[in-house]
C-alpha cells in the first residue's frame, strides 16, 4: 500500500492515464456548475508533475467557467478489463502563459490536437490534493497533499 503525506504519481499511474484515451479508457472529470454537479469525459487528460495532471479544454462550455468560481474537481480512471481504479482530487486553474499552453496542448494525445489546430481551446492545470485507489489483488494507493 502506498501511503502517507505527499503526492508522487507512480509509473504506471503516469502510463495509465497518458494513454487512457488511446486504450479506450478516457478520464472522468467532475466539476460543480450552477451549483449542480457536472461530469465529462476528457481524453486530452495527462499527467503533467508528480503531483499535477493537465487537459486541453476545446471548449470553455462549462468548464473553464465553472473551475474559475469552485476549483474542485475529481477525476476517475477506469480499466474494467485489470479492475485497476484512480480517483483524483484537487484544484484546477486555467494556464494563461504560452510554455504552460503549449506544453499541455502537445502533452495532449493527437486525435484532441486535432480537434483544435489553430490552438483556441484552454490550458487546465489540476493540483492533485489526494489519490486513492489501486487494482484488485495489487498495490492499493492512498495519498494526500501535505499540508
């Protein structure tokens, strides 16, 4: 079991959700908007620090918006086929420097790339606060943020 204060993503946490889009296993993001509980699947999801995951938000429709006023958000990656489950939780802000931008844009897998060419979307950064969770008959995981 990993525990403890701190957050250091492991390795394969790092492959897992670098290539969820790719194997069919896109991340679950939630957010409040409105007050209401809001989810969607976000394939350009990566991992940019040992404690930081990034996506490239295409559009603001909701998101951005919503992170401005309540940046919590959770995040969930599923592989049905190993049982192996990640939940995320932290804080999310939009990235406005252009090496942050272009660093989460290409970090991002090619077929999100390609759903925005001339790069209009939005660089979100996501500061991990707590990650639990692990694979069935595996390591499971348990950290949190120091404070």
């Amino acid at each position: 079991m990993t525990t403890g204060l701190g957050i250091t993503l492991t390795e394969e946490m790092v492959e897992r959700v670098d290539s969820a889009l790719t194997s069919g296993k896109p991340v679950v993001v939630s957010y409040v908007a409105d007050g209401r509980p809001r989810m969607s699947l976000r394939g350009s999801t990566h991992v940019h620090g040992p404690d930081q995951l990034a996506l490239w938000v295409r559009k603001s429709a909701g998101l951005v918006e919503a992170i401005t006023r309540n940046p919590a958000v959770g995040l969930l990656y599923r592989d049905s086929d190993t049982r192996t489950t990640y939940v995320f939780s932290g804080r999310a802000h939009v990235a406005d420097d252009a090496e942050t931008r272009t660093a989460v844009y290409d970090a991002s897998p090619q077929a999100e790339r390609d759903h925005d060419p001339e790069r209009k979307g939005f660089a979100v950064l996501i500061d991990l606060d707590e990650v639990t969770g692990g694979t069935v008959g595996g390591t499971m995981v348990s950290m949190k943020r120091e404070p």
